[in-house]
C-alpha cells in the first residue's frame, strides 16, 4: 500500500510503533469538518454494515461491531489518513462462501469460526509484514478484480432476492438460486416485494443524484417506525426481530488446530483480497493527497485491525474503497474522522439497538441488493472492452467463476489469471527491427530483415527479460531475421535496453545461439548494455563467447565500431 511517488526509496522505519501517527500532526482548522465527516459516515454506513453482516452470514449486530474497535485498531497502527478499515462486501462474501456447509449461518459456531477466520487473517497480514510481503498485491490486476467484485455483486444481488420477495430457496449456488426464485415468482409477497422495491429505488435514486444524503439510514429508520407503527409482522412482512445491544464482549477465539486447518484456505483468500483492495484504495488517495505510504505500517494496522474484530466477536474487516470516498468527499482528512465515527457507533450500540427488533428483513435485503448493484462494475468492463478485448474476456472468465463457483474459488482463480496474465506479456513480449531516422533519431519497425540499420547489420529490439519461457520465441526471431534475408547478415545487434537480466536456461541457450550465428558468418552483438545484464552476461561465462569488444552501451557506439569494422 505504498505511494507510487514517493515509497519506493523511503527508509524502512523497522518495528517503531508511534501510535495514531495518521492523526498527527492535528490540524485544529480541520478538526470540525473531520467531526462531522465521522457523523456523514456513521449515517451513512451504519446501515451498510448490517447489510454485509448478512452478505458474512452473521447476526446484523455484528456489522455494527465492526465499525468500533477494528476502525481503532487502524487509525492507532496504520499510516494512511483516509483509509477506511470495516466490513467490506467482497472479503464478507468469501467468508460466507467458505464457511456454507460447516454451520448454519448466524448461529453460535458459525460466529466462533468467523471470529478465528479474522484472526488467522490477522496473523498471514503480521507475516506479511514481517516478510515484508505487501508487493503481493501487486499480483491482482485490476482486471481481474473488475470481473472478481462484478461476480461477487450479482452472487449477493441473487442471494438476497429471496429475502426481498418472501420466498424459499434452497442452496448456495447463485445460478440454482435464480432458477428456483424465478419458478417461485407467482408465490411472491406482494406487500413485502413493494417496500423491497421502494427501498431499493430510493437508495439508488439518492446515491446516483444526491450521494451525500443518507438513503439507507433514512430507509432504515422510516421502515422502523413504520413498522412499530402499522404492525409490519402482523401484515405478513417479517421483522428482525430481538437484537442484543450494548458493546461487545471481549473474547479469543478458541484455536482448535483441526478447524485451523480447514479455515486457513478461506483465511487465505481474504488476505489476498485485502491486500489487493486496500492496496489500490490507499494508494489512490495517497497519490490525489500527496500522502506518504508506509506499506509496512498499513500491513500492521490492517492486521490489528482484523485482531480487533476476532476479539469483538465480528468477522473480517477490509480497506473499504467506497467508504474511503464516503468519508473524503464528506470532508475527512484524517484518521480523526473515523474515531468519530467509532464513537457514534458506540452510542449507537449502548441506547439505540432496540428500535433495531422493528426492522423489516426484506429492506435490510433490499440494502444488500443495492450494494450488489454497485459492485457490479459495467463502466468498467464497458471500458475493458473498448480498450483491451483481451483483458475484457479476462474479467468475463472472473466474474462467471465467481458466480458458478463461488467466491473462495473466484479469489482464487482471479490470482492466478493475473500471474498467467503477467506471465503472457514476459513470454510473448514486443519485438522490433530498428532502423535509424535521417534525422538521427531510431525507429520501430515490424519483424523482417528487410529493415537493415547499416548494409549487413540488422538491429533486434526484445522487449523483456529473457527467461526459460521465452528464450525459443526470441533465439527463433533471430534466426529467421538472419535466414529470411535477401542479403548477407554480418552483425545481428540485440538492443538490449529493455532486458535487465537472463536465467541459466536462456543463457545456455544464447550461448548455442553465438555459435550456431557464427557458423553462418554471423556475428551477435550487444547494445545498451545495463549493469545488472552485464552481471548475468559474466556470471554465466557469456562475456567471452559473445566477445567483451561487442557489448556496447549505446547503439551510436555500435554503428560507429561496425562503419570502422568495414572501412578496413
């Protein structure tokens, strides 16, 4: 989670632990407006944090839990300022996806393995940190997780349907959902499918047109009183019923090694998705701020943020991008405004949960479903298509594994497409021939020898490192450069600008190269030398095959020794 800008060549700051250093130094001019961002959010959250406790399969009290000392955690550890750490809709679904089939949703067991889930993701994040492993999250493309929060936004839209229309469904798979809600269609509560309708609608009438207006809260609120007033439950609508208030009681999670063991997976794929979103959330506004990043710190806060929620008797808490934006365009510029909100929330959970018993299920559904609605990215994907066909079919395979398989294996999946995403431009890399301009500057031209620099010498730019994968693609490019020329070849120059190193397997092979070129009368030649390839070039006795007299550091250098080569 480190500035782009700026991270890269800061000292590492080792285990110093100076608390609430994203609060520091307070600026008493912003104290207002972070106090009031802190309300906007609780207003604004509170209700969104019971929908993804349903999203986890979790009592909807829990939703709030999060939101209290897991939101401390951070803002105590943690260095980024707008960095919002609570539930989050995606790492709520992985969680329920991975827990479906070891207890029922909601109940006491159920809870326990969710609150060992967020401790065990507590401790992959201490490891990370101490590894210092938060480049991992460069590993999950953004294109991927374009497909990845789409799947997951129609697998919760489904999902929660059922809810919305008051009827059965049986079954977790999304697709096996639809169909029985669609076959159960003419069953549907007319009276409960109206309000889950009329509160969606207004939710997402007023996040589209007026976003700072609380939606949900006032849904939430208007739906309680008028149930505590026209008797909701008596009219066949069903209401949530008793909820436990006060603060929640501190506990550890009892660490049974067998139930370890098959937690660790779902633990596993929450870490990545928390690595990956918080990462490109802190960065983002890092960069739009001018903040400095300190990944370490953020690895820590994050994981003393999910001890928190394992303590409290919650589930896994991510880096929120869209409660980052709630917080910052209410006017928060610092951890400060969170606090805030951790302390509304704590009133909230003290004297307000009773009203909480009135609370229609179908309008808590019908919240889920509007975040559903916004998690599924078709701006993104529209953009995809138009700009990277490729990388669009790529986010299409995320999101139909996502919803056919389930999220747990949809994390999965999105991690390695995005290796073998990366792996496919390091194997098959741009190539060019390069001629020079007459007005001295160098040219890209397409793959053929027909583009000669100099008469015999043919000059070949590789746009990668050279590897065990990709060394037949770039030894077969060069010699059909050699051999489908119409003229005789004397120097093949590789440009070497944009190769900084070569493995055993590529450099045993460059070594036949040399000398398969050199029994045709072809002489191989290096330009643009780095230090780094020059290291490898030495390390495995290549200097002396290739000939140190033909590594240039400039192609200028090249043309200049091969004109003298021939003059004589």
């Amino acid at each position: 989670m480190s500035d782009t800008a700026a991270s890269a060549d800061k000292p590492d700051r080792g285990w110093r632990l100076p608390l609430f250093d994203s609060i520091r130094p307070l600026d008493r001019s912003a104290l207002s407006a972070n106090l009031a961002a802190g309300v906007s959010l609780a207003a604004l959250n509170i209700p969104q944090a019971m929908g993804y406790a349903k999203i986890a399969g979790m009592p909807i009290i829990t939703g709030l839990y999060t939101l209290l000392l897991p939101v401390v955690a951070f803002a105590a550890f943690g260095s980024s300022r707008y960095l919002v750490v609570a539930s989050d809709s995606a790492t709520a679904a992985i969680l329920a996806g991975g827990l479906t089939g070891l207890a029922a949703a909601g109940n006491v067991d159920y809870v326990s393995m969710a609150g060992l889930v967020a401790l065990l993701t507590a401790g992959l994040l201490l490891l990370a940190r101490i590894l210092k492993l938060g480049f991992l999250a460069d590993f999950l493309s953004r294109t991927v997780l374009i497909g990845f929060l789409t799947g997951v936004g129609f697998q919760v839209g489904i999902a929660v349907l059922s809810e919305m229309l008051s009827v059965e469904v049986h079954g977790t798979n999304p697709v096996s959902q639809l169909f029985q809600i669609l076959r159960q269609l003419p069953n549907a509560h007319i009276p409960t499918l109206c309000l889950s309708v009329g509160v969606a609608a207004f939710v997402l009438v007023l996040h589209r047109f007026a976003p700072r207006i609380p939606g949900a809260l006032i849904a939430v609120v208007g739906t309680i009183a008028g149930s505590a007033l026209f008797d909701f439950s008596g009219h066949g609508i069903r209401v949530v019923g008793s909820v436990a208030g006060g603060l929640p009681h501190l506990s550890v999670p009892v660490l049974n090694w067998t139930l370890v063991h098959q937690l660790l997976p779902i633990a596993g794929s929450c870490f990545l998705m928390i690595l990956a979103q918080s990462a490109v959330t802190a960065r983002a506004y890092a960069a739009k701020h001018h903040q400095v990043l300190d990944e370490n710190r953020d690895l820590l806060g994050i994981a003393a943020a999910n001890a928190a929620a394992a303590l409290t008797g919650t589930f896994v808490v991510n880096g929120s991008p869209t409660q980052t934006a709630m917080v910052e365009t209410s006017g928060g510029s610092s951890q400060l405004a969170h606090l805030s909100t951790a302390l509304v929330v704590m009133l909230v959970l003290l004297f307000l949960t009773g009203p909480l018993q009135f609370l229609p299920v179908c309008v808590l559904g019908a919240i889920v479903f509007t975040i559903a609605v916004r998690l599924i990215d078709l701006k993104g994907l529209r953009e995809l298509q138009r700009k990277s066909p490729g990388e669009w079919v790529l986010a299409l395979v995320t999101t139909a594994s996502v919803v056919l398989f389930g999220v747990e294996d949809g994390i999965i999946l999105a991690l390695v497409l995005s290796l073998l995403q990366h792996v496919r431009h390091s194997y098959r890399p741009h190539a060019a021939v390069e001629t020079r301009a007459p007005e001295g500057h160098w040219l890209m031209n397409r793959l053929s020898p027909e583009h000669m620099a100099a008469p015999g010498l043919i000059v070949y730019w590789f746009g990668s490192d050279l590897f065990y994968a990709n060394f037949d693609r770039f030894a077969g490019q060069a010699h059909k450069l050699v051999t489908d020329s119409q003229s005789a070849v004397t120097w093949l120059v590789i440009d070497a600008g944009a190769i900084t190193s070569i493995d055993y397997t590529a450099g045993s092979g460059l070594r036949e190269v040399t000398k398969e070129l050199a029994k045709k009368g072809v002489t191989l030649v290096f330009a643009h030398i780095n230090q780094d390839l020059r290291a490898d070039l030495d390390r495995l006795e290549l200097t002396e095959v290739i000939g140190p007299t033909l590594m240039f550091e400039t192609l200028r250098e090249c043309l200049a020794a091969y004109d003298a080569l021939h003059k004589n």
